[in-house]
C-alpha cells in the first residue's frame, strides 16, 4: 500500500469545500467533507472517471440532470488512463461536482508533495499508470491541476431523505464504524487513510459485513462487471476507461446511480450501452435503507 499524500488536519468545520483562509496563507483541505440533505434536487454517485468525461455528460443528460438543483457525487480516480484527463480540474471546479480523492490523485501529491519533481524523476513517474497525459500540460495547468487534487477530501458524508450516505475512494477498514473511520481520518490515522484509497481487503475477500453506522456507502477503485452490493457497500466503479479505449461496452461502462435509489435498481443488470444510469423509474424510493450492516 502507498503512503498518502495528505495533509490532515485535526479538526474541520461541519461543511464546505475548505476551511476559511487564515493570515498565514491559502486554507487547508479537509479530510472529510459533510454535506446537508439537498431539499432543492437529487444527488447522484458516479464510479471512477479516469478520464471519460462524455461519458459523464450523456450520463446526466440521460437521468436528466439539473446544475442548478441536482448534485453529482465522484469516488475518486478523475484521471489517468483515458483520453479527457486534462479536463479534470475543469470538471471538479463545477459548484454541483464533489469528489473524495482517489488513488490516482494522491499519486500526483505524492509526486508533487516536496515542489517540483526532478524532470527526469516526473518522466519515470509518468510513464506508469496511464499517466503520460501530464507530460502534455503546460506547467502552469499542472500546478492548477494539484491544487485541485489537493483540495479533494478523504471521505464525504451526505444526508439523504433515507439516511446518511458515504463515500470513498476504496474502502472503509474492516472493522471499523463509519464513526470510528471518520474519526481517525480527521485524526490524520495514515494507515486508515492509505486503506480508504488503495484498499482491496474487502472486495477481495468478498466481505459482506459491511460498515455499521451509516445508511450506504458507495466505493470505486476495484472495477466490476455491474454494480456490486456487499453488506451496505456498493462498488461503482464498472471500468469505463477500459469500454472507452476499447470502444467495446462490454470492457467497461460508466455507471451513475441516484444514491437513495432502492436497492433493486442497483442490482440490475446492465443493458449494453457504455452509459449506466441507476434510477427510480417508478418515482423515488421510500422509507430508511435497508439494515444490510452487522456488527462484527
């Protein structure tokens, strides 16, 4: 597992992108990210981008998305690999878009975490892991581009009209509550942290336990054939990248799913197409979500 590259602070407000900027210099990220009921719209999840981002965008055309009222939820890995990387900090800079920070990400701030690479170590770097596409950028986009991976935070937590819904890039550590993991990720636990974005404990052992204390959580990083359900844990991410350079949708697809959809909707099989859309088609779900958790 890799170290993260994250600055964490101690304690952080109840919500907002960052904390207030301060005499000392530009604020803070925050490792986690809250976020109120939306009484205006509908909030979605999207799996991992890696640069797909027409992808996204006939995604939302298809549920019918509305920027002024609905909210667009990512789990990380917004770049690398496939063919629209750069626009990356375009897409995390649209007030309806919150991401946490995916493995890819942090790879960058890792690179980066000291100033800037050596050009021969960023050549080496890049080289690896569908990165090349950094190469391509002016200095200037690329120190925009850190800044917004740096912004990202570790974990989101969002209300919803059936419960609280997580988020993350991997995983949440076996064992823990979601209380207990949001508490040690604002306590700058790094080996919690490195787990929530490179983790495959949980999937690879098919752990169906899932993470007591929060209603859903949603998780990408392990590419599935369709959306996978483990105890209260949803792996979303369906391999877009892979469908897109291959130009085949049964490489991979991406999946955008509303997050209080009942849970047979998430279950279904997908009908071919490189675009997934998860919703309620009957009117949305009622009622809490499943009890689908257990203490270990």
């Amino acid at each position: 597992m890799r170290r993260a590259a994250f600055p964490l602070p101690t304690s952080a407000p109840a919500e907002g992108r960052a904390a207030p900027a301060g005499p000392a210099g530009p604020a803070k990220p925050l490792p986690v990210r809250r976020m109120p009921l939306n009484e205006r719209g509908r909030d979605f999840v999207v799996g991992d981008i890696h640069g797909c981002f027409d992808e996204v965008l006939a995604a939302l055309k298809a549920v019918g998305f509305d920027r002024a009222r609905d909210r667009l939820f990512s789990v990380g890995d917004t770049v690398d690999r496939g063919p629209g990387s750069p626009r990356a900090r375009r897409f995390l800079s649209q007030p309806w878009v919150h991401a946490v920070r995916g493995n890819h990400e942090d790879m960058f701030l890792e690179l980066y975490a000291q100033g800037e690479p050596h050009p021969v170590a960023l050549e080496f770097a890049t080289a690896r892991n569908g990165m090349g596409w950094w190469m391509d950028l002016p200095v200037e986009s690329r120190r925009g581009m850190i800044e917004s991976f740096r912004q990202l935070p570790v974990a989101i937590e969002v209300e919803t009209r059936r419960g609280t819904v997580g988020l993350v890039h991997a995983e949440v550590p076996a064992g823990l509550t979601w209380q207990d993991f949001l508490a040690r990720v604002e306590a700058g636990d790094r080996k919690v942290v490195e787990a929530c974005l490179w983790g495959r404990g949980r999937v690879g052992h098919q752990d169906d336990a899932g993470v007591v204390g929060v209603g859903r959580l949603f998780v990408g990083h392990t590419p599935q054939e369709r959306p996978v359900r483990l105890g209260n844990v949803y792996y979303v991410d369906t391999g877009c990248v892979f469908g897109v350079l291959d130009r085949d949708p049964g490489k991979g697809r991406m999946t955008v799913a509303d997050l209080a959809c009942a849970t047979a909707v998430l279950h279904r099989a997908p009908d071919g197409s490189i675009v997934d859309v998860r919703i309620d088609e009957d009117g949305p779900a009622d009622g809490p979500f499943g009890a689908y958790a257990r203490p270990r």
